[in-house]
C-alpha cells in the first residue's frame, strides 16, 4: 500500500509536470520550435534526430492498433536516439491550448496531435527541464515511457 504523503507528492509531480508540458508546448509552438503529427515527425526524426529534446505521444484510444504500432516504432526510434519521450492522454486539452493561439483555427487546422517533437527552444527551458526530470524520475519508478494526464479547463 503507498502512503498517503507519497500518493500526495506523486499527484503534485504529475500535475506540475502536466503544467509545465503545457507551457513548454505553447513557448516551442510560437518559437517555431514544435513539429506536429506522426508523418512530419517521423520525417524530421529521419533527417535531424539531434535537434529534438522532446516527443510527445498523445492517445486517447489505446484501442486504435495502428496509432499504437506508429507510437511503439517512434519510441524505438527516439529510445535509441536518446530522445526523451512522454505519453499523454487528453488530446482535446491539446487542441485547446495549441489552437488556443490562432483563434480562427478548427481541430484539423490545428493538425494531428498524436505525435509532437520539440526542438531546441530558445526559451522557457526551467520547463523543458521540469518535464525531462519528471520523465527521469518516472523512469526511475520503472515507468519505462512515462505517462500524463492533461486536464480539462
């Protein structure tokens, strides 16, 4: 059984983290610094692998077999690159801050979201570290690819 001021700091871990992902993701996305969807990552990944610091895998459906055969080859790929990678569930809060900065974009203007790869910001990197630390940790904990929940707002 885990104790309570552990299950505590875990949800405080995992929702800061969340946080931080969400800013970092807004600062890489107006910085230029975001490719979004599985086809144009799996692209830069082939051509400029050291240039990403960050893949963001993002389901909502672990049902969908082939976006878990995408995601299961990307994380091959950025696991032998020595990308860090992080699952997330909430792809509709993903829409919603990414979109949120064109207000005139739709979902499918806003792209496939399933798959997203930072590169080299140029600022904001407190949360870019914030997120590789809680994914090192979570590695630490035998979490092989770490996993956050986005929130609704």
């Amino acid at each position: 059984m885990i104790p309570e001021e552990n299950f505590g700091s875990t949800e405080n871990r995992m929702q800061s983290a969340s946080v931080a992902l969400e800013e970092l993701l807004v600062t890489a996305q107006k910085q230029d610094c975001l490719t979004v969807g599985i086809y144009e990552s799996a692209k830069l990944l082939n051509v400029d692998p050291d240039s990403v610091v960050l893949c963001v895998l993002a389901a909502d459906d672990e049902d969908d077999v082939a976006l878990q055969i995408h995601f299961t080859l990307l994380q091959s790929f950025c696991c032998d690159s020595g990308i860090t990678i992080l699952r997330v569930s909430g792809v509709h809060r993903l829409h919603q801050i990414l979109g949120a900065l064109d207000p005139n974009s739709n979902q499918e203007e806003c792209g496939d979201l399933h798959c997203m790869l930072v590169t080299n910001p140029q600022a904001d990197h407190c949360r870019l570290q914030e997120v590789g630390m809680y994914c090192q940790e979570s590695r630490r904990l035998d979490q092989w690819v770490p996993e956050l929940v986005l929130q609704e707002q």
